[in-house]
C-alpha cells in the first residue's frame, strides 16, 4: 500500500515536470502583423518576428 503511494507520488511529479518542461520549450512566438489585406479572391497577410526580425508572408486564395 505504501509502495503504491509513493509511486503515484513519483509518476505525479514526473508529469508535472515534463508538462512544464513542454511549455517553456514551446514558448510563444512574439510576431508583429505588419500588413493584411483582404479581397474577394483571396487575402494576404504580412508578419515580423520581433526576436529575431524575420518576415512571413501567408496568401490564402479563395475558391
């Protein structure tokens, strides 16, 4: 019984630090929308990553 405790102690704490772990690794891209333009066929959307400078251009045309 006190085994059992204990395990359950041990598995608990192991999730919780590898569910930490996955969150600060993830982390959350800073990314700034510099244009977005929508239009009937289609929209076009600018970005800039803030940490490192870099820009992203995703087009969506509409069918």
């Amino acid at each position: 019984m006190k085994n059992n405790i204990i395990n359950s102690c041990f598995l608990s704490i192991a999730l919780m630090l590898m569910s930490a772990t996955a969150f600060t690794l993830a982390g959350c891209e800073e990314k700034e929308k510099v244009l977005d333009i929508e239009t009937p066929g289609g929209e076009l959307e600018i970005e800039r990553d803030k940490s490192d400078g870099n820009i992203g251009v995703d087009l969506k045309k509409k069918e």
